[in-house]
C-alpha cells in the first residue's frame, strides 16, 4: 500500500475525512448508549445520525474541493 504524494492535504481538508470522523464519532456514542442505557434516550438515535453522516461522506467524496487543488482562497 502506498499513500498518495498530497495525504497530508488530504487528511486535513477532505470533507469526506471530515464526515468520516464524524460517523465513526456518532456511531461510538451509540455504542456508549446501549452500554449505559441512560434514561430518556431512544434506541438507534446516533446510528441514525452515524449512517445519514455516512452518506455525507460517500458524496463528498466524489465532489470537486477547491482546497485541495492549491485554491485556498
């Protein structure tokens, strides 16, 4: 496996890495929920949230960011 030349780039202003994060983030916190059963709060909510910020991110991933291509303006 090789990493591509501009990752570092990449890894800072993807938006797909950014949704990425966050759906990994939302769905740890539904794992929480259903570890500690806090009072009040429904079944799924995070995995709901986790799996529509998935989307966001399979989307972004495919669509042009100009701060990417040197265009930081």
């Amino acid at each position: 496996m090789t990493l591509i030349e501009d990752w570092r780039a990449v890894l800072h202003k993807a938006w797909s890495v950014k949704f990425n994060v966050a759906a990994t983030l939302f769905g740890a916190a539904e794992v929480a929920v259903a570890i500690w059963k806090p009072d009040g709060m429904p079944n799924g909510v995070f995995a709901g949230t986790a799996a529509a910020v998935s989307v966001f991110a399979n989307v972004s991933r495919i669509m042009a960011q100009k701060e990417l291509h040197g265009n930081d303006k």
